[in-house]
C-alpha cells in the first residue's frame, strides 16, 4: 500500500511544526544533501515490509537535536542528535502505522551516518523534500516485495 501523498505531508508536518515548534516548508531546500548525513531509519512489518526513511544533513541534525533536548546548537551532544534523528523516525513510522488498513509492527529506529546521503530502495519509493527552519530534510517512504 503506497501512502498518500497528503497524509505523509501532513504526518511530517504535525511532527515537526506541533512536537518541535520547528516551522515546515513544503518546498525543498536551497541547502543541498551533499555531505555528511544522518539517516535513521524503521520499519513496517505487515502484508508487505515497509521502511520510513529520515535522511538530514549534519546542520539540520544538530537543530533537531537542539530542539529536541532544548540545549543551544553547539551544547547539543552526537548522542543527543542521533537520538533526536531516531525520534523523528520513530514518530513518523509510528503515525504511518497507525492509518495503514493491516496489523503492522513497528521496529525501532535504526541510526547511521553517510557521507552522501542514502541509496533509492530497490522496491517502490516515494521522496519528500522540505524546508525545517531552513534547513533540509528528507524523508522517504519505501516498500519491498514479500
């Protein structure tokens, strides 16, 4: 099942703007995701396995982490950002979960690093990018075949 584009519009929107206060810009970024990255990841398991992916580039790591842990930019700890970069992930899978038609479990988040950015699925993928506070983010949702 493909989630509709609207929903996971309006998922990413309630997380970021009402958990974090921090603003959404439907359009992409003029930031770019060259560099190095974060990427959390989780997955949906169900009639069909599906995967949400967070992709942000170090500098809009570290504003959610911020945010997250209400620390200035630079107290914030790379513990704290991971974890934050795993939240929202979390939070994501788990409103996506929550209006899929099948039981579906939830794993937890699982963090990385990347130096540019993270590969297509092999299965069908769709990509949104945006603006929070300014600054990139990129979330993907995939789906692989059983």
């Amino acid at each position: 099942m493909e989630i509709e584009v609207t929903a996971m519009q309006q998922i990413i929107s309630n997380v970021f703007e009402d958990m974090l206060q921090l603003p959404v810009d439907s359009s992409p970024s003029e930031s770019s995701f060259d560099g190095r990255a974060i990427i959390a990841s989780i997955c949906i398991s169900g009639r069909s396995e599906k995967q949400i992916v967070v992709e942000v580039p170090s500098v809009s790591a570290t504003l959610i982490g911020a945010t997250m842990f209400d620390v200035a930019m630079d107290a914030v700890e790379p513990t704290e950002i991971e974890d934050a970069v795993g939240e929202i992930a979390n939070m994501i899978g788990g409103n996506v979960k929550g209006i899929l038609p099948e039981d579906a479990q939830l794993s937890l988040p699982n963090v990385d690093h990347c130096e540019k950015g993270s590969s297509p699925a092999s299965g069908a993928e769709t990509t949104w990018d945006f603006a929070v506070s300014g600054q990139p983010v990129r979330v993907r949702w995939q789906e692989f075949d059983n």
